[in-house]
C-alpha cells in the first residue's frame, strides 16, 4: 500500500478518494455523506458516528482509522466514544499503512486521503 495527498494505492489499485477496506477485504468509498453536516462545525467534514454503523454490522476485531497525510481529520467525540468501546488504532494515515501489512486480526480500515 502507497499513499500520498489526495490517493492512496492498494493492491494495484489508485483511489484518489477517502476508502473503506472491510472485513473481507473489498474497498469501497467512505461515505462522508451522513457527517457531512458537521463540516461547519469543524471545518472539514470529520469522522462521525454516523458513519461508524459498519463496524457494528462487520463486527471486526479491530478498527484502524486513517487520520490523514498529516493527521488532520477530525473525529466528533461521540465517535471517539463509539472506537474506544473497540479495539481502535488511529494514526496518520500513512503510517496507519505501514501496519495494515503485519495486522493478523480482522479490521475495518477508514482511511481519509487528504489533509
């Protein structure tokens, strides 16, 4: 997996958008649309809990949260509140990259692109 501003690669395939790697390992597009709201509030559009409704449905055994090239995403505390009841890693989202590799356990991976 590569990344830089605004892409992040995986298995040969460039997303020049916020994704989502499920538990089966599919990569779809996050979609920002239900926290989109918020976006006044922060000055981004940030993680919410709105979003997070996946990790019930999935039930993985960790969730990995991207935070961006240089880990400005924010995320509302109601969804801070939501991870920490998971096992959660959140970290800039390159060096979020570099551990997917190694994670044996199962995982959703949010992962924003850009700031």
């Amino acid at each position: 997996m590569k990344t830089g501003f605004g892409w992040i690669k995986i298995k040969g395939s460039r997303y020049d958008y916020d994704v989502v790697i499920h538990v089966d390992g599919s990569v779809t597009r996050r979609k920002k649309k239900a926290s989109k709201p918020l976006k006044g509030a922060y000055g981004h559009t940030p993680l919410s809990e709105m979003e997070l409704d996946i990790v019930a449905r999935e039930k993985p055994e960790v969730v990995l949260v991207g935070t961006g090239q240089y880990a400005n995403l924010p995320i509302t505390p109601a969804a801070r509140s939501l991870l920490s009841s998971y096992s959660a890693i959140v970290k800039p989202t390159p060096l979020l990259l570099r551990d997917i590799p190694g994670e044996k356990r199962t995982f959703i991976a949010i992962i924003h692109v850009t700031c």
